[in-house]
C-alpha cells in the first residue's frame, strides 16, 4: 500500500469527500476556526487540485474522489476499532509531537502528523514497538525492570502540581516525598516542570467517540528514563522504562 502524505487542507477534503463529514467539521473547527463559508470553498477547491496533481484522487460523476488504492487508509481514521497513541515533548517542552496507531481487524496503519499539525502521514505498520522505540528515542531497554516505587493516583496528582508549579524549592519538594518516591525521579520531573511523555490506548463507542482504556506516561530523565504505569488497584508504578511494561499496552491491541 502507498503511503499517503496529505497537508491539514487536503486531509480535510478527503474526509468530506468520503462522506465523514463529522470528522471533517471537526477538524475545520479545530484548525480552521473562524474561516467562512466562501474561504472554505476556495480551500477545498485549491486542495482537491494539489491532489489531483499527486494523482490521489480522480473524477466520479463531476465530483473528485479518493482513490481505491488509498480509500482504506482514510476509513482507518475514521472507523478503527482501538488506536495508541504515543506522544512527545520537544528538547525545549514547548512544542509536542505524536504517533498514532489505529486498528481494524488484523491491519494496523500509522498516523504521522509533522510540522506542527500541518502535515499529515498515514501508512500500513507492520512492526509497532519498533516504531514506539524509534519514536521515543529509548536504546539499550531492559526486558523487565523491578518497580521502584508506587504512589496512589491523589498523590500523583499532587506531586506533579508542585513540581509544574515550582512554587518551593526542589529540596524541600523531596523532603515532602521522603521515603515515598526516588530524589532522581522527583529531580527529573522538577527539571521537566512536571510534563510528561505518553502512551495513550483508546477504544471508541458506537457513535466513534474516544475512550480511554489505559495510559503510560514517559519521564526522560538525566540518568536514565522512567515509564508509569497502573497496576490491578490503580495506583502508579514506577519503573525504568523497558519491554515487558511497553508491550502490555501494546499487546491488547495485537489481539484486538
């Protein structure tokens, strides 16, 4: 299968095009705001000729239409049956990349979305944790790392708030968490003003709304990166990011 490679404009005509209408006003109300009527005409006009010219659509009945070859990557968007998401922090923490992976039935395709949301990269997967690895930059991972320390999910909130907020100096925020967590972790997350990198996993009701099934949060720390994660009771784990704990996330979705 061809990849595709589509910009925000051209993506938003193939999803009305294809008659997925709801998630093309859903993406003209995210990216595109305050455009009127006759500017969205024109936009659409200007981006089915730029597909045109990457012969990714042709003329049905004096309409332009994706495709066949590439009609199944865009029903992915709009119709899988789970999806993981991974996403990033830039060096500086201001911008914010992401990966998704969406599943239907036994094919998996990667959703790659570049230069700050204007381009768009979808494309049959075939290796998902190599992709993840890739992504995040991990090297060297540990097939399984001990759990360092667990915090309950009302504790986790409020060390991540003093720590975004940096409102009392980094010794006192780890006097506060003596004995309850590791100083490297707290030193990374202060460094980080509490921002973490994820790893989404998302199921969808019967009217394609996203629910959340489960996430791993990602700290790249100093010395070495953590993955959190929660356990039967809820609470999170802490671990030095490796295999095992990855691929229980990704797991469920190869048996999907």
């Amino acid at each position: 299968m061809d990849k595709i490679q589509v910009s925000i404009e051209e993506l938003l005509f193939l999803f009305y095009s294809e008659g997925h209408f709801e998630q093309g006003i859903a993406i003209k109300d995210l990216y595109f705001p305050d455009i009127k009527d006759d500017q969205l005409v024109m936009m659409l006009e200007c981006a089915s000729r730029s597909l045109l010219a990457k012969e990714m659509v042709e003329e049905v009945k004096g309409q332009y239409k994706l495709k066949e070859k590439y009609k199944f990557s865009i029903q992915m968007l709009h119709d899988a049956d789970r999806t993981i998401k991974a996403s990033k922090f830039h060096s500086d923490l201001n911008g914010e990349e992401s990966l998704s992976f969406h599943y239907k039935n036994q094919s998996i395709y990667l959703h790659n979305i570049k230069y700050n949301h204007q381009v768009h990269v979808i494309q049959e997967e075939m290796d998902v944790f190599t992709t993840i690895q890739q992504f995040f930059g991990f090297k060297h991972l540990k097939d399984d790392s001990e759990v360092i320390c667990t915090l309950m999910n009302e504790e986790f909130d409020s060390l991540l708030k003093e720590v975004s907020e940096q409102s009392m100096p980094i010794d006192s925020i780890k006097n506060r968490w003596l004995y309850k967590i590791n100083d490297e972790i707290i030193e990374d997350l202060y460094k980080r003003k509490g921002k973490m990198d994820s790893v989404l996993d998302l199921s969808y009701d019967q009217n394609k709304k996203p629910e959340l099934i489960d996430i791993q949060y990602i700290i790249p720390g100093k010395n070495r990166v953590w993955i959190v994660s929660r356990n039967q009771s809820l609470d999170l784990e802490f671990q030095e990011v490796n295999q095992f704990t990855i691929n229980k996330i990704l797991k469920q979705r190869c048996e999907v």
